[in-house]
C-alpha cells in the first residue's frame, strides 16, 4: 500500500481509537475495517481488480460512515468471519452458551483452577 493510503487508514483507524474492537490490541499491519452492513449501493471488494484501487474506494466511505465497520485486527477478524457462518435456528445463541461455559463455569474448570494453583509455577 502506498504512503498517502497509509496516511488514509490510519486516519480512518482513528475514529476506532486505534485498537481492535475485541482485543483492544493497538492499530498496526494487517488491521481490517470489518463491514458490519453493506449500504445497498456500495460497491464490494469483488468490484475491484487491485487492493488499492478499493483502498481508495473505501477508506472515504470509512470516514463518512464509521458506523458501518468495526476496526478488527487480523485474528479477531478471522474469528468474527467464521463465528459469522454460524447459521440456523439458535445454533449460534448455543455456540455462545457453550463458550461461555467452557470458560466460566462447571465443575471442571474449578477443578482445573484448583490444579493451577497447587502446581503453578512461583512468582509470575
Ligand atoms: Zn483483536
């Protein structure tokens, strides 16, 4: 990407207080501007021959329009678009549930944090 597109990203990074919406990891290569809606008349990626050519194409539309996109970086937008695929009836009101729970709550994970502790390395 050219210097002046460089300049256009991170500017348009900047109404998203340069951080990714997830993780909060500050601005840097790779980020993405994650389309949350697409306004009808908007051309898409696919219009495009070049990723410059898009660039110039899309970063005004960030600035005009913030509220259409999330700033994501690489990881946390690979994880959106495949969470994104999720499809059907309360399929993804389960996978939520079933994260949720692996994190935070059974008998296994008390046990696991117990584990932890007991054997868990001195300091940090
Ligand atoms: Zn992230």
């Amino acid at each position: 990407m050219n210097e002046k597109l460089s300049r256009l990203r991170f500017r348009a990074a900047q109404q998203y207080e340069l951080r990714c919406f997830v993780c909060h990891r500050p601005y840097g290569p790779r980020f993405q501007f994650h389309h949350v809606e697409y306004p009808a008349d908007w051309k898409t990626y696919r219009d495009f021959k070049t990723n410059t050519k898009y660039n110039e194409y899309i970063i005004p539309r960030i600035m005009e329009r913030p509220d259409v996109f999330l700033l994501l970086c690489k990881p946390c937008h690979e994880l959106v678009s495949t969470v994104q695929r999720v499809r059907g009836q309360g399929k993804f009101e389960r996978l939520l549930d079933a994260c949720r729970r692996s994190r935070l709550g059974g008998a296994g994970s008390a046990r696991r944090a117990a584990g932890k502790r007991k054997s868990g390395r001195k300091g940090a």
